[in-house]
C-alpha cells in the first residue's frame, strides 16, 4: 500500500508570491492534517479536513488555508510568503475517526 | 503554550545501552500518546502508541511508560544501535470533539555511539 505523499518535495518562492502544496493521502484515509516544522516552534498543527470539510484549525494567520477533494486529496496554500514561512510541510493522513496519523516526507518550502 | 514538555533535547547512548525520552502533558483531555521517530530529510514515522487505560506498551526495543496521575509518560529504547540515531517526538491528542489534532513536543535528538 503506498503511504503519504506530498508534491513537490522542494520549492523555492520570493516572498509575497503564493504556493500551493498537495498531499494525497495513503489509500482508504479520509482524513488530512497539514502541520509545520521549523527548527524554532517544532512541528505545530495548521488544520484537518475530513471529508471535504475542515473540522479544526491551529493558530496559524489566515494567509495559510486548505481545502480537500472528493478523493481525500487535500491542498494547502500559502498567500503573500514572508521569510517566516520557510518551514517543512507535513501531511499526515488517518482512517475516519482512527487515532494513527501517518505523515508524508513532506514539503520543504524555502522563501527567499 | 506549550502543553507537552519533552526532555532531554539531546542524548548520547552507546549501543547497547537504554535511551529514555521523557514527556509531561497538561491537558487531562489528551488520551492518545504517539512516538514519532524522524530521519534528516524524512517525515516523522509512527513508533508506537498507548492510551491511558494501561500503563506500559512493549514493541520489540521499544517501550513506551505511562504515568496517569503524574502526566508523564516515557520512552524507552533497549539495547539501542547506531540505526536508532534520529529524532524522537512524543506527541498526544484528545479524542474528544470531532476531529483529532497532534500536539508534539519539542523533540530529542539522539545518538547512539558504534
């Protein structure tokens, strides 16, 4: 069974430009989570969708938003980078109301 | 604020040895308690997990240790090797409400000595 993935790997964006990342989830999983890992605040959620809709959001600005696809396919975007962006992306992919949540490789976003 | 504490942020084992990572949580809400293990370059994996209903969970080197009442819980890694070298987030979540989110801690990096 193929796991998380994440595409693209890497990006490299000027700030105020925009950039949409994409997570499909391991086969079966219907819900998504996006978090953000960076060396100083560590790995703090964004939010989660579950079927389509999002069910919870962390205390991110609301530049950063998602949305999720009848597939389970979700996507996260980012408006007007700042430098503070610059972060790894993690999708993490669950069965409905399952507890296990198992993350892609994520996302490695460098704003410059 | 942070609601999980992790310590130590780094640990140096000889192989063989026991590495033992230790996490607090406040909130008595949480009810899941995942180990993620992190390779440089690699998303964090999913070691193992307990719920506060037992008090110890073994799987091959790793146990995880659970203390309800004093909001702790452990990871224990026996005879450690040179491949368990990477970073170690505890994490916990509530089951509670409609959707469950992951709040981690802060990491440790450990190492283990060939």
């Amino acid at each position: 069974k193929a796991g998380v993935t994440q595409t693209p790997r890497y990006l490299i964006k000027t700030r105020g430009q925009q950039v949409t990342l994409s997570c499909s989830p391991i086969s079966g999983h219907r819900s998504v989570s996006w978090y953000q890992q960076t060396p100083g605040q560590g790995l703090q959620f964004l939010f989660e969708y579950f079927s389509e809709t999002q069910r919870n959001k962390g205390n991110f600005p609301g530049r950063f938003s998602g949305r999720q696809f009848s597939n389970s396919r979700s996507e996260m975007n980012v408006s007007t980078l700042e430098l503070g962006d610059s972060a790894l992306y993690l999708c993490a992919s669950s069965l409905a109301e399952a507890t296990e949540a198992f993350f892609g490789q994520g996302t490695r976003l460098t704003v410059v | 604020q942070q609601q999980v504490k992790q310590s130590p942020q780094s640990l140096i084992v000889q192989k063989g040895g026991i590495s033992i990572i230790n996490c607090a949580y406040e909130n008595t809400a949480f009810d899941y308690f995942p180990w993620y293990q992190q390779f440089p370059g690699k998303g964090p994996a999913l070691l193992i997990a307990i719920r506060p209903d037992v008090s110890e969970k073994k799987e091959g080197r790793f146990t995880i240790s659970f203390n309800k009442s004093a909001k702790q819980f452990s990871l224990h890694i026996m005879d450690s090797q040179p491949g368990d070298s990477a970073t170690y987030f505890c994490a916990a979540s509530s089951s509670s409400g409609s959707a469950r989110q992951l709040t981690f801690g802060s990491g440790t990096q450990l190492t283990v000595l060939p």
